[in-house]
C-alpha cells in the first residue's frame, strides 16, 4: 500500500508545531531565590574564648549575647551591621608577689559590654543558594567592662590591681544565613576579635622579675554564636 505523503506531511508538521510548546511548558527549578526584604534585627546567643594575656589577670570570655542589626546596600553583595553585646564571664585576681604558678589569689566576675559595626560581603550576593546565604565580614567598636570591682583587689597593692578600662573591638567573621521564610532568618558564624588591655604598672617595675613587660597588650578572642532575624 503506497503511503499518503500528504497525510504523512501533515502529521509531522503537527507534531513539530506541537514540541516547541510542550519543551516552553517545561521549567527547570533554580538552586537561587532572590532575597527581598532589605532589614534584618534580631537577638544573638553564642560563646566567647579569649586570650587572658601574659600574666593571666584578662577576661578569658564566656557567655556572650546582644542583638544585631543589617541593611543591604543597594542590589549587590554588600551590607551594613551593628551589634551590641555582653560577655559575661571571669577573670582571675593575680599577685605578682607570688611564686609563678601560686599568682592567682581570686576571681572577679566581668561584664565587657561591646559595641560594633561591620560590613559583610555575601558570596551569593542578592541572592540565596539553597535558602542559604554565606558571608565573610569585617569590623570594629569599643569594648569596656561594666561590672563593679572585685573583692578580691582588696589584698594588691594599687600599683598591681588590673583594669579593663575601654579598649579598641575589631572583628573578622564568616558565616551563613539560613531563611527558614521570606521575613524569618536564622544566622550562624564564627568570629576572630581583637582587644587591648593595659598592663597595671606594677608588674614593669624594676623590684619585679619580669622582663620586657610590655604597656599594652593585644589579645586574641574566638566566638561562634546563632542569631535569630526578623527581615522586613
């Protein structure tokens, strides 16, 4: 039986006017969801370990909570914070009259309030992967302790007793945001700080052992904490 090529024509024809439509009905979900809301407040919880310094007298942090605020910088990568927080946590009392290894005649309770801005980058830009959005951030602010003086300062001499007194707070973290909705935002990270503290004068003078006691002294913190966000 010949075949009719002008039914044969008209099938193919109908088929291939029929492909383009059914292939433009299909659609291939993106990984990336654009993110909206442009604020973003929330309270913060985490923990703080921090170098007590050479003698042994610094905060070596603790619990340390606050709240934090951001604004998205126009369309792009780049955003704007500030947090206010509170490490609370111990230091030990040191007498430099002591024996190496005996110098500790207390504990103080401390309360370093810190405040600071940041600028974060994130590294999907306006955008989430996954509902996640990581970022490296960069800042700096005050810290200063607010807790009263310990007891056991009473048995230094002037000269020995350790203050915190207000010290220059800079910052470098990284970590991600995770939306759990459009206005609900969860945010991990870790942090790297910096603070200095003053050396009480009486362990640089000449009737004390101790070499090359520096004025200052630059010690290093490590944090990690979860924040909470509303976004808007």
């Amino acid at each position: 039986m010949r075949p009719d090529l002008h039914k044969l024509s008209a099938l193919v024809l109908g088929a291939l006017s029929v492909l383009p439509s059914s292939i433009d009905a299909q659609s291939v979900p993106s990984p990336y969801s654009f993110i909206e809301a442009r604020q973003e407040i929330g309270p913060f919880l985490g923990v703080m370990n921090a170098s007590d310094g050479r003698f042994d007298y610094a905060p070596s942090g603790g619990l340390w909570y606050g709240v934090r605020y951001g604004l998205q910088l126009g369309n792009g990568p780049m955003s704007l914070g500030g947090a206010i927080g509170v490490v609370d946590g111990t230091r030990d009392i040191v007498d430099p009259d002591r024996l190496e290894g005996d110098r500790k005649v207390g504990e103080g309770e401390v309360q370093i309030v810190t405040a600071e801005a940041r600028l974060r980058f994130s590294l999907t830009g306006n955008r989430a992967w996954h509902r996640l959005s990581p970022f490296v951030s960069f800042g700096g602010g005050v810290a200063f302790d607010v807790a009263g003086e310990p007891q056991a300062n009473e048995i230094l001499e002037e000269r020995d007793v350790f203050e915190f007194g207000t010290s220059f707070f800079g910052t470098l973290s990284a970590g991600t945001r995770f939306f759990l909705t459009e206005s609900i935002a969860l945010r991990a990270d870790g942090m790297f700080s910096l603070w200095r503290v003053a050396t009480p004068p009486g362990f640089s003078e000449p009737d004390r052992p101790f070499e090359a006691v520096e004025d200052r002294e630059w010690l290093r913190g490590l944090s990690a904490g979860l924040t909470l966000l509303y976004r808007w």
